[in-house]
C-alpha cells in the first residue's frame, strides 16, 4: 500500500454512508418525479401519449444500462471519479428536463439522468460498504433504503401541494432533484477515493496477488465460487423484484381502474405505508448485522409471499390492495433490496463488487420492464392468476437466496487482502458476528 493511502485520514463512515447513500433518495425521486412531472407536460406543452411512453422507456433502459458500465467502471477506475461523474450527469440531465420544451431536448434529458441514476447506485453502495465496518456495514447500507423513501415522500409531497400549477409543477419536481444532485455533488468532494479499492490497485501494479487483486474480470463473475453468489442474487433480486415494481408502477393504476378507488384515496394510504416502512426499515437496521439477520429475512419472507395472495385469495379491491401493500412494505424492509445490498457488497471482492451490483441491478430492472409493457392486459383480464403467478416467482427467489446465504455466512471483507498463491478465486470462510 502506498504511503498517501496510509497516512489519509478516514472519512467518518455515517458521514460517508448518508452522503453516498443519497444515490437512492435521487433514484427514487428521479423516477417518481419524471411520471408525475412528464403527465403535466403533457397537457401543458403538447407532449403527446406517444412520447410520454418514449421518454419513460428511455429512462428504464438507461438506468440499466447506466447500472452495468457505471458498476464496471467503478471497479476499473476508482468509486471517487466515477461517483463525481455521475452526480455531475444527473445535475445536467434534469436541467434538460426542468427548462426542456421539445421532446429532442427532453429524451437526451432523460438520457442523461437516467445513465447517471443508474450508474451512481453501485458505485456509492461499494464505497459505503469499503468505508464501514463489519459491525455497521448492514446498517449503513440499509440506511440508503430509508433514503431511498425519502425520495418518494419529498416528491409525492411536493406533487400534493404544487402539483395544480401547471407546467412549474413540473418544473419544481425536476428542480428537486437537480439541486439535491448538487448538493450532493459538493458533500462527495469530502470524500476521498476508497482506501480499500486504493489498496487492490496499488497490489494489482505491484504483482502482489491477493483476492482482491487477482479477481478483477467479468468472467470471474461468471465462473468459479463467485459464480454461485452472483447467479443466486440475479434470481432472489430480479423474482422478487417482479411484484415490488408491480407494486410500485401499477397500485394506482389498479386503485382507480380496478379497485374502483381513486388517486388521492389511494395516494393517502401510501403515504401512511411509507411512514411505516421508514419505522420498520429502523428495525431492520439493528438487527441486520447480527445473528437475528436469517430469522427477520424468512419473517419477511413470509410476509413478502403472502401481500401477493391476499389479492389471489379476497380478489381485487380497495381493501385487499391496501392490505396488501401494508404486508409488502414490511417483509420488503426483512427480505428485498436492502439484503440484497447487504449480501452483494459482502460476496464480492474489490474489484468486483460494484460491477456485480450494477449487473443485479440492471437484470432485475430490465426484466420488471419487460413485464410492465404485459402489465395492464394481465391485470385486467385474470388479475387474481397474475398475482398467483408473481406470489410463485417471490417465494422462489427467497427460497434460492435462502438455501445458499444461510449456509454461506460469508463475508469479502475480512481476508481478502490476505496474500494467497492459489490461482482460482477463493471466497473467505468468515462468519458474521452476532
């Protein structure tokens, strides 16, 4: 290890996991800002229903898109230089999209925000991972869940009480957002490139062969004990992740198309589900770092499976949605994305881990926009089958994690930067401390 790396002092890493982990709460705000913002565009500057579904398109795929080269070059490059870029791109692209009156200006907006959103996330959740300890490291990276609501709430907040000025509307949502991403940009220039993606480079030029080192390809992603971990989290994230964007993209329209609600009714009780996810998501934060971490997960395993078929078995209606998106957001905070994280940032070496994460990210999210375009038609024409279906694909993806985490309670972390003269890949036996 070089002598700047040692003597550099290190951030604090709350400080560092609240600054990086702002890459959720402008994920989230960014793609709840764009549908409201882009339906007020439509009356307000001729957008046409065409070009709505374009831009919203556009913005699925270069967030996926952004996820794979952003993760990739967060490993090549450095988390610093990329995380900086990012933050940069959004800034640009959702002043396209405030002060935008075409549809050319809009979609290179679009573009440029969505390719930033998506390559931000993995690069910040790595260099939160590399920051933190083994005691605080779930905790800290669950933390981007918590602003990741936050994101939904400042903007569905802002659309209830600005949403009737017409185009400003629009304007001051993709505003938000723009100056969150600058703010956030300046709290990022306090922190300094990761000591332990620093250390893999510095032993990467100097021959030394360590995990960290020698395991830096795509193709180590894809064969040996690597493998296993990355194709066990592209099945648990991209199954269950099927409902919970269903969730997320369809409940008002099945409120008010279906159920026969209305949005503000609904809109009501999600706000109210958010509050209790945020109380919950704080539960998930003490317990994940410890031995607790299983039995919360099959808890909210449980949880998770059964929202689904309480629409299977009581039908489509008000109260079933409401029931169900209450039980969802629950066993999400125990058994989705947050673990995910957790267990992607803890299965991986240096050189790896953001490209996996970007790469899980972008499977799970290219293949929830794939059924989102069959969405509607399944929804209206046998509603009670489709929840059936998508209840079978959540308990399939948490029985798979299931079946490997709970018997490989490893951690990357503790004993990658240990000399080893094995040419293959090995994966530390290191268990996690209750």
């Amino acid at each position: 290890m070089s002598e700047p790396t040692q003597a550099r002092k290190a951030p604090n890493e709350w400080w560092v996991g609240a600054v990086a982990g702002m890459a959720s709460y402008i994920d989230a705000a960014a793609l709840v800002a764009t549908g409201i913002a882009l339906a007020i565009y439509m009356g307000t500057i001729g957008l046409s229903p065409d070009h709505y579904g374009y831009l919203q398109s556009a913005l699925g795929f270069s967030v996926a898109i952004g996820a794979v080269v952003g993760g990739r070059l967060g490993d090549t490059f450095g988390r610093r230089r990329v995380f900086l870029t990012t933050m940069t791109m959004i800034v640009i692209g959702t002043t396209l999209m405030t002060f935008g009156v075409s549809f050319p200006v809009l979609l290179a907006g679009i573009i440029v925000m969505g390719l930033g959103v998506g390559a931000d996330l993995p690069v910040s959740l790595a260099t939160i991972a590399e920051a933190a300890s083994d005691k605080n490291r779930g905790k800290i990276i669950l933390l981007s869940n918590l602003l990741w609501l936050g994101g939904i709430v400042s903007v569905v907040m802002l659309a209830s009480f600005a949403g009737h000025y017409g185009r400003i509307s629009g304007q001051i949502m993709f505003g938000l957002v723009g100056v969150m991403a600058a703010l956030v940009l300046i709290g990022r220039l306090t922190i300094p490139e990761s000591t332990t993606w620093t250390a893999a480079r510095d032993e990467r030029r100097a021959g030394i062969k360590t995990a960290r080192a020698e395991n830096a390809s795509v193709k180590d992603l894809l064969t040996g004990p690597y493998a296993k971990p990355f194709i066990v989290l592209l099945a648990f994230y991209g199954l269950t992740n099927l409902y919970m964007n269903t969730n997320g993209q369809f409940n008002t329209f099945i409120a008010t198309n279906i159920a026969g609600s209305t949005v503000e009714e609904f809109n009501r009780w999600a706000l109210i589900s958010m509050v209790v996810g945020g109380v919950i998501g704080l539960l998930a934060m003490r317990v994940i770092d410890t031995k607790y971490r299983m039995p919360f997960y099959i808890l909210g395993g449980v949880f998770l499976v059964g929202a689904p078929l309480i629409m299977v078995v009581g039908g489509i209606t008000l109260t079933t949605l409401v029931a169900s998106l209450f039980v969802s957001t629950v066993g999400g905070a125990f058994a989705f994305e947050g673990i995910m994280k957790v267990w992607t940032q803890e299965s991986f070496p240096t050189m790896l881990r953001s490209t996996a994460q970007g790469s899980i990210v972008a499977f799970a999210r290219l293949a929830a926009s794939a059924l989102a375009a069959f969405t509607p038609a399944l929804l209206i024409n046998s509603g009670q089958a489709f929840y059936g279906v998508l209840a079978l694909a959540v308990a399939t993806g948490l029985i798979v994690a299931y079946v490997f985490f709970s018997k490989h309670t490893v951690t990357t972390f503790a004993s990658e930067g240990e000399l080893t003269e094995a040419a293959e890949p090995r994966i530390p036996a290191a268990a996690t401390e209750a």
